[in-house]
C-alpha cells in the first residue's frame, strides 16, 4: 500500500513541477515554451509507466511462473525502463499532429493552428480499446497510456476534445491529478498476461 501512495505523490508532484518550469519558461519566447512543454508530456509518460510497475507489491512474486525472472532482475527492469522510454517518445511524438493540421513545417503555423488533430482527439482511446477488445496487446496499452496523459495534460488548458461530438471545458486541475494518478495505478491490469509478469524475453513479443 505505502508504494501506491508514494507513487501518487511522487507522480502528483512530477506534474505540478512539470506545469511550473512551462511557465517559468513561457517568457523565454513561445519555441523554449513548447519544447519544454513536448518534454514534460514526454517525462510524465515514462513516469507514469515506471511508477506504475513499481506501485504493484509483489507483482513479479505472485506468479509462480515467473521464478526464473526474479532471479534476473537486471533483465526484467531493462525491459520496464525501455518500454517507459518507448512510452514517452510517444507522448512527445503527439504533438506532430499540430503540423499535421497545420499543413506546413513552420513552427509558428504549428503553433497558430486553430484546430486539434487526430492525436488530440479523446475519441482515438475509444478506438484503441476496441482494437484492444480484438486482440490485447502491450503495444496498444502503451500507446494509449501516452495518447491519455498528453491529452489529459493539455485539458488543463482546452479541455478534452470529443470532436466532432464535443470539447468539455478545461479540466480543474484536482481532477487532472486525479486522472493521471488513476492512469497511473490501473493501466498494468490491462497488460496481457506474459508482459506484466515479464517471463518471455524479448518484453514486447506481444507488441
């Protein structure tokens, strides 16, 4: 229980901080801001991957198959750290749709751009879960894990996009906190069995 805890609170103050070195940067000139900001999606999303293994006691001791892992630990954490880092670029890989939309490779018509892109869209997760209903894989669990932080993050500002059904307004940021802690704690049951045990190498057979 003491490792969920902490893992909330060292997940809740990653993304207060996180949220304040954006602003402290905003006055440096709107490229510093962004690329600051693409990081923080980034660094919360392997935060949350890792903190997410971590805050499950025992969650390598309670398979009985899984004994020949424990006796590679160096093996199993390479295999998290990897698919946290795999996690973050592709929450910082979300912000490419702001181009996309934009139909042009400057920065500042990326940044002008009216309207939110596919990625920014709430309603890709939905797609991702039947994708995942189908056939449950590693991948399609990662993916949404850094599709749902980078959108839960930016609904600070804009709410969460719906389109074209609707776009709520922006999140009170308690309940940012609270989203992105419940992410957090919940995604690892969505794991096909093989993955979160870790006792097939390499960690992403099923990806």
């Amino acid at each position: 229980m003491y490792l969920k805890v902490l893992s909330i609170v060292v997940l809740a103050t990653s993304c207060y901080y996180g949220d304040r070195l954006v602003y402290l940067n905003s006055n440096h000139g709107s490229l510093l801001r962004a690329i600051t900001d693409n990081l923080v999606h980034g660094s919360l999303a392997v935060v949350i991957w890792l903190l997410g293994y971590l805050s499950r006691e025992g969650c390598y001791h309670s398979d009985n198959t899984s004994r020949h892992v424990r006796g590679n630990a160096l093996a199993r954490h390479t295999v998290v750290i990897l698919q946290s880092v795999a996690c973050g670029v592709a929450s910082c890989a979300v912000d490419i749709d702001h181009f996309v939309t934009a139909g042009s490779l400057q920065f500042q018509d990326a940044l002008g751009a009216s309207q939110r892109g596919i990625l920014h869209n709430t309603l890709l997760l939905l797609v991702l879960a039947l994708l995942y209903y189908q056939k449950p894989r590693s991948s399609i669990v990662l993916v949404s894990v850094a599709l749902a932080s980078h959108q839960l993050r930016d609904g600070i500002r804009r709410g969460l996009s719906f389109s074209p059904l609707l776009t709520t307004s922006p999140l009170p940021y308690q309940l940012y906190l609270g989203l992105m802690c419940a992410l957090m704690l919940s995604f690892r049951y969505f794991l096909p069995t093989s993955t979160r045990t870790i006792d097939k190498h390499p960690a992403f057979k099923n990806v």
